[in-house]
C-alpha cells in the first residue's frame, strides 16, 4: 500500500496521499484537474508556472496548491527544478511531446537524478504518433475514438461538454496511472513514464460500447440503441413546466414500475425491447410527461426504483435534498464548488488553501525529510 508520513517540518495534512510530493507545470484543464484532486487527497503538489502568471487563488482546480513562478528558460531556475524534483515523489506536465526535453527536463534527465521518480505526462494525442505534434482539443480526441459520433439526436453529434476527453479519458486516467505507478516504485524502488492520452482514455471508456457492438446488442447510428436516448424507456423529457427530467426504466422491474407510475396501461408498451416500436412509444412518452410539472413528477417517481431523476441545472443541483445531505457542493470563497471525491473513511480528503512559495525554502524543506 502507499505508505508515507508526512515530514515533521511540513503542515500536516489530511488525506491518504499526505507526504507525498508532487511537481505541477502549469497547464489548462485535465492536468490541473488531475491535481486538484490528488492535492484533495492530501499530496503536497507545488504548481511551477511563468512569471507574471498571477494564478487565480480562488481557481477550483488550483486549490491546494504551493505556487511558485520562475522562467524554464533561465538556466539556474532549470537548476532549482531539477533540485526540487529530486526530493518529489511524481511529476505532472501536460506540455506537447519534446517541450520538457528542450528544456532539460525531460525523463531522461530527471530520472537519473531522481530513479524513484513517477514521471506523469498528459497530452491529446500521446507521445508519439503521426497527431503526436499536432494542436487539440477534447472535442477533436473523443471525435477518433468513435465516442462523439455515440452521443447525441440522429441530426448530428453532440459535445458532451468536454467530460470525455480532458477528464474522463485525460485527466482521471491520469491519476489512475500515477497512482499505480507510485505504488510499483515503492515495491521496485523505480520510476517510470506514464503517458495518459486523452485519445486512449476516451477509447478506453468504450470498451463497454465496442463489447456489446460484438455481442450483436448495439448498432451504429446516434438513437437507435437503448442508451443513446433510442428508447423511450431511457431518455430525456420535457415537463409542462419547460423543464427536464431523466428515467432510466431497463430492467424489467424497473419498467414495470414505471408503467405503473406514469399509468402505461396500453398494450404497446409490453414490448419494451422492440426496437420497431420504440419511436411511437417515445412519442407517447413525450405527451405524457409533458401533462405535468418537473415537480410533480418528483412527488411521483423521485425516491422509486423507476431510475428517475429531475434534471438540475448547475445553480439547481447544490439545493437538491440529496446533494445538499452529502455535502457534494462546498462554498470557498463565495463559489459553489464540488466537494472532494472520492470519499475515505480513516483519512478523509480535505481542500486546502493555495499559498504561494519559494522554490529554494520547499527544497531544502524536501531536503531536509
């Protein structure tokens, strides 16, 4: 298991991760979010970033933080870099392939001063590979991997925000990678390359969707299978009220309870897996969840086992009862913010304030333990 005290001369911190040391360059999006959420779980993670940057403190996804500005294209500071990152347990950098190794820092370098070193790299396109060198963005990484082309109307796809790519496919698997090859180092005492690609990750999240295509249970073709919103017992609906809800009624007993509750006594819709039969019955659906408010459809199906729930919007969400019971939203700053995730039961994840930093002091600091 991962195994570290925190040293005497640091804050002690809360988390399963405290004592570890990790080493941001400041990036955009997966990367940042990646360590957002092992700073949560107590890693001690300094951001390196230009000077002049002016990092936002208050940033949900630079919470935790040590920051320290220097220029990577002063020799000296490479100098401090490399005598900092000897006392770091990982490195985290989201740079296009051949960046760290221009400016001296690439694994080669920094593996020979620090072998224990997990060496954490995440680009779009990955190391290598004819797009290796080549700009983009989450929507352009889930497009070749057959994700985008799944989601969405028949009219044409739709970009599920960028969920997929930068922090499905990027930065969860990041983390993922990071964390196994910790755990390897401290058995073989090495580190090691972890190349997370956002083209891999998204291809990686559909392997569930590649399984059942052999399998003869899924066909090409945006709502035409039962979770790209083909079936009308798993979708999206408008209420009176111009909101929204969601049911996910597949199982049997499931369905069954939804055609009770949403009085489903015609004979057309015993024919649940009917592909044929799906669009009339959709439209049948449409009509009638339109009879009545988002609100009366909570009093009716929330708390089932229909799979239902009211769609919420971002200022909604936070003041739903069950969000609200779990404290998944925090307030920081006087921003509604996500809460840490996942939760631990003995070493609870917490958020900590940003604070800026001297990159001399935390080295002697990591020297020093």
């Amino acid at each position: 298991m991962l195994d570290k005290s925190a040293p005497e001369s640091s804050t002690r911190t809360s988390g399963p991760l405290a004592g570890f040391r990790i080493v941001e360059f400041a990036g955009i999006g997966p990367g940042p979010f990646a360590c957002m959420m092992l700073a949560d779980m107590g890693a001690e993670v300094v951001t390196l970033d230009r000077v002049g940057a002016k990092k936002n403190m208050k940033s949900v996804a630079g919470r935790g933080r040590k920051v320290v500005e220097l220029d990577l294209k002063d020799k000296a500071a490479i100098a401090g870099v490399l005598d900092l990152l000897s006392g770091a347990e990982a490195l985290v950098e989201g740079f296009r392939p051949g960046v760290m190794e221009r400016l001296g820092l690439g694994p080669d370098v920094v593996l020979a001063r620090n072998p224990r070193l997990v060496y954490g790299r995440m680009t779009g396109w990955g190391q290598e590979g004819p797009l290796a060198q080549a700009a983009g963005h989450d929507i352009n990484y889930i497009s070749v991997t057959g994700a985008l082309s799944a989601i969405g109307p028949k009219e044409k796809p739709v970009p599920p925000l960028n969920l997929v790519g930068d922090f499905g496919g990027g930065a969860l698997y990041l983390v993922v990678g990071v964390l196994a090859a910790l755990l390897e180092a401290k058995k073989s005492g090495k580190g090691q390359v972890v190349d997370a690609a956002m083209c891999d990750g998204a291809a990686s999240l559909m392997s569930m969707f590649f399984d059942m295509t052999a399998a003869g249970r899924w066909i090409e073709g945006r709502e035409q299978n039962f979770l790209d919103g083909g079936a009308h017992f798993y979708g999206v609906y408008e209420c009176s009220c111009g909101h929204f809800v969601s049911i996910g009624s597949i199982e049997p007993q499931f369905y069954a309870l939804l055609r009770q509750h949403a009085g489903l006594a015609d004979a057309d819709f015993d024919t649940q897996m009917d592909r044929k039969a799906w669009p009339a019955l959709k439209q049948k659906l449409v009509d009638i969840f339109k009879s009545k408010t988002r609100e009366d459809w909570c009093k009716i199906m929330e708390g089932t086992d229909i799979c239902f729930a009211p769609i919420l919007t971002m200022a909604e969400a936070p003041k739903h009862p069950h969000m609200a019971a779990r404290n998944i939203f925090v307030e920081r700053h006087g921003v509604t913010q996500p809460a840490p995730a996942p939760r631990f039961s003995r070493t609870p994840s917490a958020i900590r304030e940003p604070e800026r930093a001297d990159i001399g002091e935390l080295t002697r600091e990591w020297k020093k333990s």
